[in-house]
C-alpha cells in the first residue's frame, strides 16, 4: 500500500519550522496502522532534519555552528546569483537532508522523546517550500 500527499511550508526566513503535527496528521489519516513515512524537500537552499524539539537553544545553536561553516557572503563563492545567502544556503542544504524517513506504528510516529521534524530554511528571505510524503505499508 502507498499514499502520498503533497504540503507547502511558507517560511519568513532563515530558520527551522516545525513539522511534526504535519507529518503525524498525515500518519493518523493513512488507510493503513504501520509503514514507513518518506519527508521529501523539492528545494536545494532548504532540508530536513530531525533535531530535538524540547528546547529552543539547540536549533539556536545549530545555527550558530552553520553561520560559521557556510557564511554569507564568503569571497570564496563564485554562485552569488541571488544574493549572498544564496551559495551559503546551498552549502547547508548538502551538509543536512533533503529527505527523511521515519518508521510508524498503530499510526504513530515512532519518533524518541525529544525528537522533532524541521524544515530548515536557509535563504534570509520568506519562501513557499514544498514538501512530499510518501508513505508505504
């Protein structure tokens, strides 16, 4: 058995976005108890992540540690054709996930305690993200 649907996430910017309550709303409606969900992101300046949900800090501090490795602006890009985040942007898409996958049981995520569902948006501007979920019996 398969079932996809198809979302859109609008971003106000660099940062993470929840989408656990997404993901288990797709899950609860499935016509089937278990499987396993597929989050994909259709976007190269956008990912996916599962990260802890419980504290706000560590998506904070994630973001912290990204600025660093990927800035903005770096006078090493050549790829600076929609700005200065737009080559840093790609850079933390490939260091993080375009998809995920996530096992279900009795329609539940079978996600630990602190776990959540992010998609981390790179670019500094608001952006329209589509994401796909697949999920298979």
């Amino acid at each position: 058995m398969f079932q996809q649907k198809k979302l859109t996430v609008k971003t106000r910017g660099r940062g993470t976005y929840e989408i656990t309550t997404d993901a288990q709303n797709f899950v609860r409606d499935l016509c089937f108890d278990a499987g396993l969900l597929n989050i994909f992101i259709t976007h190269t300046s956008a990912s996916l992540v599962v990260t802890e949900n419980a504290d706000n800090d560590v998506r904070t501090d994630l973001e912290t540690i990204f600025a660093e490795l990927a800035p903005d602006g770096d006078a090493r890009y050549l790829h600076d054709a929609e700005g200065p985040d737009d080559m840093s942007a790609h850079v933390r898409s490939v260091l993080t996930q375009t998809s995920l996958s996530i096992p279900f049981q009795d329609k539940h995520l079978q996600l630990g305690t602190w776990q959540g569902l992010f998609l981390w948006e790179h670019r500094t501007r608001p952006h329209s993200r589509r994401l796909i979920f697949s999920a298979v019996a």
